[in-house]
C-alpha cells in the first residue's frame, strides 16, 4: 500500500511522544534535599555515595565499587589501577564512544583496533587473537548497546596471553551473560551514569572489581593518591580526585528505586521488537546470543541491507534515518564513523601522551581497517533510543509500522542533490519537510 511519508509532507505514523528521558519526580526531589540540607556534599563527609557504591557493586556481583566523576575516568582508572604503561597496547573495538580509545591513550598506552561482529555489534575474539602482539597488555570489550560480549571466549584468550579484561558495560547496566551480570566478569568493570544513560544522575561513573590488589590501587587513584590508613597529605601514587559526589549519589539512590521496573520493561519490549523485526525485510535487530540472558537495551540496535532496499547510491542510510524520525520515531543512525576515523586518531593528535612513539614510531591509523565495522558505521547500523522501550505494546507495534512505512515507500527518499534542490523555493525559504515530532538526540550514547 503507498503512502505518503512524512519527510516529504504526508502524515506521520505517530505525533505522540515516546516516555521522556531521564524520568525523575518526588524520590529524586527528596533525597536531592536531604544531600543538600545534610551540609555533606562530598563523599568524604556524606553517606549517599558509600551507600550507592555498596549496592551497585553487590547488585552486579563485584566485592568493590568506586564511584568517580563520568566513565571516562572510570575507563582511565581501570587502565592505570591494572598497571598499564608507556609503550603498552590495549585492544578495543573500533564501535563505540571517543572516551574508549581516549581513555587508552590518556594511560599513555596505545589503542590498537580489533574489528566487530556484523550481527552482534560487539568485538569479535578471533580479530582480537589476530590483533595480539608482545607488546599487548589488555583489552577493553564494549558490551554494544547492553548486549553482553562473548565473554568466555575473551577471557580463555587473555589467560592465555596473560592479558587483563576491562569491561566497558557504559551500556548495560543490569546485562546478564549466562545468568551473570556483567561488569565484574572481567578484572574490571566499568559504568557511566551521563544524562542519556540507563542509571543516569547527570554525570557520573564506577568502577567494578574482584580483585584486592586492583581495588586497592583504583581507591588510591581516585582519592588522590591516597592509602587508607595513610595521612590526609601523604601520597603515594599519581592519583586525582575523581570522587564522585553526594548530590549525584542522592539522585543515583532514588533513580535505583526505577531500575529493576525499566529493565523489565525495556526486556519485554525489545524481545518483542525482535520477533516483529523478524518478519520483515526491511531491518535485521542486533542478534540476541543465547549467552545473553538479560540484554541492557542501552539502544535497540538495527541493521538495514542496501541491496533489500535498491536505493540509489546518494540516498545514504541517514535518510533512511532521517525517514524514520519524521515518522515520530526516535532514530538515530549510530556511532556514524569507526573511532580509528576521528581526526584525533587520524593525526595522532594525542598532546602530551606519547608512549606510542618509542614502540610504534610508524603508527598511522589511516591504515588500519575494520571492514565490518565500516559497514556498521557508515552504511547499515540504525538505533532507537532506549526511552521508547519504556512505552506500550502499541508503541511497538509504531516503531515497527514506521519502519515498515519507510520500507515500502522508500522510492519517495530523495538523494542529496534531490534534497537540496527541493529544501529552498526561489526565495530561499525553507520547505518540504514534515516539523520533527521526537525530542533532540542525546548528547551522548
């Protein structure tokens, strides 16, 4: 059946918005007050931290948790309490946010790419076997999205070359492989609870481990290089403050209080996208492994196949996308290059971090290539925020008619010559498409 879609000025499948990101009401308000009125509002002083950090590390079966400023810093804190140096080379996935490679080089130690899983999204074991040199000291595994990774396979290959495992779970609190959460799988886990994330407190992060010996350096590092039975002024490493502090701990307790419900729900809800997604050409969802028995659902991740949709080549995926959000659906067209692509990598534009060069003087990133994830980035990876998972069946089943709506029309998407022509009348003035009806993307995913 034709119809009219709404980016060229038919009407949209839904102009009801989707639950609103993040969710916050009297739990928030009162514990934000009782942090402010306490007068403590740091984590030396107050108690809303320590509290939160005891339940989130038991909740994901860690012995410790430390709770740091963002997961940026919790990712440079797993790096430097696993005892990386100059010279050193950590595998990561070249799909995923700036902060896991900046990370690597902010320790002084050399990302090194290993490509993806087309289906899954995550880092592929056998490109990190290949990736593997005498100088390779850990690898950081990304559980895209909230999908665990192949976590048996990661860790049998680091025994074996006596590597660390630092898990990336930024997406996937609450993920479970094999009936485990995720985040102390690994030697070290780490979070992030940034605005767009599914525990979120505006900024904020922890680190998971298991291990005495790093718990013990992650609480020096970010305590200022602190010992606990060492004197306010006595430090004994290179540590910073990256406490985090008691108003975010306040808000992080009453956003717990949500957790469990959200999960449910965005579990329900993704199971059933897949089984609709599944009866359709126009889109793969990410492949769910039977390994995975609680999935995170950070974002519900899609595939499109170019050839299923015999479009021209200067109608790119992001049409396909911007398609899709005229529709009323939040979509987002992914990480739209791999990191290796950044201009910082590009030009190892990496300041005053330069273990790299005694070991590697010929880096150069313009060569490096992961076809997969190239494929991913730049051509079929399409996302819908984890916020419409919060919704009803009905607003499933939109999200799916949508998709769906743009499958079977999609001979009305214009190319970027045609886009241009049609954008301006004569006299300049804007025209053609329908106003947006979802909120503005996320500052970070």
């Amino acid at each position: 059946m034709t119809e009219k879609l709404a980016i060229v000025g038919g009407t949209p499948v839904r102009t009801d918005g989707f639950p609103a990101w993040p969710c916050f009401g009297e739990p928030e308000e009162q514990r934000l007050l009782a942090a402010l009125r306490s007068g403590a509002w740091g984590k030396l002083q107050g108690t809303h931290v320590a509290q939160f950090e005891r339940q989130f590390a038991e909740y994901h079966e860690a012995w410790y948790g430390f709770a740091v400023v963002n997961g940026t810093a919790a990712l440079k804190i797993a790096l430097l309490a696993a005892g990386i140096q100059a010279g050193d080379e950590v595998i990561i996935t070249p799909y995923s946010f700036f902060a896991t490679a900046s990370a690597v080089v902010e320790a002084n130690a050399t990302p090194v790419f290993a490509d993806i899983e087309l289906e899954t999204s995550n880092i592929d074991p056998a490109s990190i076997e290949e990736a593997i040199t005498p100088r390779t000291a850990a690898i950081i595994v990304v559980h895209l999205g909230g999908l665990p990774c192949d976590m048996d396979a990661i860790l049998e290959i680091a025994q074996r070359h006596n590597l660390t495992v630092i898990e990336d779970a930024c997406h996937a609190v609450g993920a479970e492989y094999k009936g485990r959460r995720v985040g102390a799988i690994g030697h070290l886990g780490c979070f992030s609870f940034q605005s767009s994330k599914n525990l979120p407190c505006g900024e904020g992060g922890i680190v998971l481990t298991n291990h005495k010996h790093l718990a013990e350096r992650c609480w020096s590092l970010h305590n200022c290089g602190r010992v606990p039975d060492g004197k306010w002024y006595e430090h004994h490493m290179l540590g910073t403050n990256c406490r985090l502090g008691e108003l975010q701990g306040a808000l992080l307790l009453a956003q717990w209080e949500r957790l469990e419900e959200q999960i449910a729900t965005r579990e329900q809800n993704g199971l059933y996208l897949d089984q609709r997604f599944a009866e359709m050409d126009a889109v793969t969802p990410q492949r769910r492994t039977n390994a995975c028995t609680r999935h995170g659902y950070h974002i519900y991740s899609l595939r499109i196949d170019p050839a299923r949709w015999g479009l021209p080549r200067d109608v790119p995926r992001d049409v396909i996308v911007e398609a899709i959000r005229a529709e009323g659906i939040p979509a987002l067209a992914g990480y739209p290059i791999p990191l290796y692509r950044q201009p910082a990598f590009l030009k190892t534009a990496f300041g005053p971090y330069t273990g790299y060069r005694d070991v590697r003087p010929e880096l150069d990133y313009v060569k490096t290539d992961c076809p997969r994830c190239e494929i991913l980035s730049t051509e079929q990876g399409i996302w819908i925020e984890h916020r419409a998972l919060l919704g009803t069946q009905r607003d499933m089943d939109d999200i799916v008619t949508a998709v769906n709506k743009v499958f079977e029309n999609r001979g009305q998407l214009q190319g970027d010559g045609q886009r241009s022509e049609r954008a301006s009348d004569s006299s300049g003035r804007a025209r053609g498409h329908a106003p947006s009806t979802t909120a503005a993307l996320p500052d970070r995913i």
